[in-house]
C-alpha cells in the first residue's frame, strides 16, 4: 500500500506546475482565517507544486459596486442580519457578488485552477464551473455558514442541501476536520473530498523557552476574542473556584478584545480574585512566540464541534501543556491524555482540569512534550498547503487529458 502511494505521489510531482488563484475574504479579516489564508499563501510561493499564484486582496477582483449598497448602510444590513427572510437576502448577495469577484480573477488572471475560501457564498462553485468548463474549482471548508452568519436563514433545510448540492459540483473540497466533511457531505468521495486539518509555523517557536515547572505562581493564558460565543466567562469562574479549592497562589493572563471585555473585566472583583485575572488587551500574531514563553499552561475550553482550532496547535508548537475542549475536531487529532488534556465547557469541569495540571508535573511535562512533537510532524502549514497542492496538481492533469 505504502509502495503504491509513494509511486503515485512520484507521478504527481513530474506533471507541470499549476497556475493557482486563491480566493478568500479572510484576507481582508481580522480573525484567525487570515493568518490561515496568509500561511497559504507562502507555503505555495514557495512551492515547485506552483508556477504561478495569484489573489484577492483588499480591494477585490470584481466591481466594487457590487457590495456598495449593503456596505453604505449598516442599519440596514442588521436589520437584515436580524431577520430570517432577511439573511436569505444577504445569503444570495454575496453568492453574487462572490461569483463576480472570482469570476473577474478567473478571467483577470487567466488561471487554471481557483482555490477558494468558502465563507457562505457555496453558489460560486456550481455557476464557476459552468462559465469555465476547463476550470479546476476547489473549495476550502472551515465551517459551514449556516452554522455561523445565516444560523436562522429561511429554508434553512432546502439551503443547507442546496449547500451540500454546490460541494458535489466541486473538482476537489478541503475539509478542516473529518467531523465537519460528515456533517455537510451526503456522500463522500475520497478523491473529492479530504481532510486537511490546520497547521502552524513551528519555526517561529524555535527560539522560546517555555517556563515549565519554574517556581512561583502558575499562570495559565488564555488568547483569543473576548465574545460571549467564546464562553470566556465560564474560564474566568473556573479559575476562581481553582483559587478558592486549591489554595494555591496562581495568575490568569487574558489577550484579547472584544465585544464582550468590558462585562469579563468586571467578573474577578465580582469573584473575588480582584488582581488575580489579568486582561493583557489584543497583541500582535508576531508577538505570541514571546508571550506564551511566560505562562505554564494554556487554555482553550471551548470550540464548535467541526472545527481544528488554530490556537490549539500555537500553544502545542510553543511546547506549553494544553487544555482543550473535548469535541470531535479535536479529537480526531489528539489523545486525551497524551498530548492534550481535554475538558468539558463547564465550570467544574474546567476547574478540574487547571487542579489536574497544577497537581501533576509529570502529567504537564508529558503532553507539553507529545503535543509539540506533533505538530511538528503532522500539522504545519508546509504540509497542509503542499497536500492541498498536490491534489489540484493532479486534478489539473486529470482534466487536461479529459480535455485534449
């Protein structure tokens, strides 16, 4: 078996390199699908699998006025947003203006294969594929938008086969997790459908040290968007009944903004671990390598069940001790125990999880040390892009004989 994988991969890597247009409008965000689309991005400028790449950037291929009517009014895309039959309409609006956006790119950029980003706008790929018969069309899934910004849209059910109907048009369909290709896909087809789970740039940590088992104060972190949706007041309450159990003199550091800081800010005097709770305010990707050399044990409680969290895979690459949420993402990924300790999103059962790691070094020492050697051999964004890479390759050479 492994010798017929080796001898596939040989024959993918002697067909000629592809001309690649990514397509995301998580380059223009301020959330951790930028830093995936950027990673992307260099991992495939630095590919031989590429011969030429080109994006969208800040302003996109397409007509400008195509999103201008919902962008002059913000009370009115609310109020749309705040409706059901509402966010159907903003559903087919940026299914439009996506598919003028990338249309423009194909045409703009003269590309063979467009990867993009899916972020609610499925209906590019089926309208794609008809206008570019020759196109290769793949799409990147994160999540599912009616999961997230159409959670309460009209037809809900006929949109959501309408979503799965849009997947099947595709050449190929990079899921970040197995869970999230189960969810949304009626069929899978293995040479369709894979799952590409997300990376880290393990270099950036080469250098840092983190404290592990110093003396003094443990002091757990937590990074991230203060939102209520991020559960982050469940966090800070477990944390003081870990104060007030164990006795045991310990920091909370928060980085992060969000809509919801004020009303956390407020939660440790109200707890009685006034001084106790430090909120750091947002920082720079290009600093965490530093902050996370400061702190013993990270935190990330909570997450959807489809999704592979990026901070997850940071902190591991840093070589901190991991709690993270027990969902199916997660642990399709890592052993509960070994190189994560995961935790349910209560209170007392996150508190459990910070008394587990603060009771037990060796327990501390063992997943810090397996979750770095981890990610370092199965999830960085060299490997994601170049498994994503080598499938448009060859799905390109499948349709150039098809064609000829």
């Amino acid at each position: 078996m492994k010798s017929a994988q080796k001898r596939r991969v040989a024959a993918i890597d002697s067909i000629a390199p592809i001309r690649l247009t990514y397509f995301s409008y998580a380059l223009n965000s301020k959330h951790g699908g930028k830093l995936h689309s950027m990673a992307f991005l260099k991992e495939s400028l630095e590919s031989r699998r590429v011969i030429e790449l080109t994006h969208n950037t800040v302003v996109v291929c397409g007509s400008k006025s195509t999103n201008n009517g919902l962008r002059r009014s913000t009370r009115l895309r609310n109020m749309l947003k705040g409706s059901r039959a509402g966010q159907l309409l903003l559903f087919m609006k940026k299914s439009l203006s996506s598919y003028l956006d990338t249309a423009a790119c194909v045409k703009n950029f003269n590309s063979e294969c467009i990867l993009i980003r899916l972020d609610g706008n499925c209906a590019v790929i089926p309208l794609l594929r008809i206008r570019y018969p020759k196109l290769i069309v793949a799409a990147e899934v994160n999540a599912s938008g009616l999961d997230e910004q159409f959670s309460r849209i009209l037809f809900k059910r006929l949109i959501q086969y309408f979503e799965t109907w849009c997947l099947q048009r595709a050449h190929a369909n990079f899921f970040v997790t197995n869970f999230l290709r189960q969810e949304l896909m009626s069929e899978i087809k293995n040479d369709r459908d894979f799952v590409v789970h997300n990376g880290v740039d393990t270099a950036r940590y080469s250098g840092f040290q983190p404290r592990r088992g110093e003396l003094g104060p443990m002091i757990f972190t937590y990074v991230g968007t203060l939102d209520i949706n991020k559960r982050v007041e469940v966090l800070i309450e477990a944390f003081a009944r870990f104060v007030k159990l164990s006795g045991r003199s310990a920091y909370l550091r928060i980085f992060g903004s969000g809509p919801a800081e004020e009303f956390l800010r407020a939660m440790p005097a109200a707890a009685g671990i006034d001084g106790l709770v430090e909120f750091e305010g947002w920082i720079e990707h290009e600093r965490l390598p530093e902050i996370l050399a400061s702190v013993d044990v990270a935190i990330h409680h909570f997450a959807m069940d489809y999704m592979c969290p990026l901070k997850i895979l940071e902190y591991m690459a840093a070589g901190l001790p991991v709690i993270g949420p027990r969902t199916h993402g997660v642990q399709e990924m890592f052993v509960d125990g070994e190189d994560i300790v995961l935790t349910d999103s209560s209170v007392e059962a996150v508190c459990s999880k910070m008394q587990c790691m603060a009771e037990d070094v060796m327990l501390r020492e063992r997943v810090a040390r397996n979750g770095q050697i981890k990610v370092t051999r199965e999830y960085t964004w060299r490997a994601n892009a170049e498994t994503i890479l080598r499938v448009l390759q060859e799905k390109r050479a499948l349709n150039d004989q098809h064609t000829s």
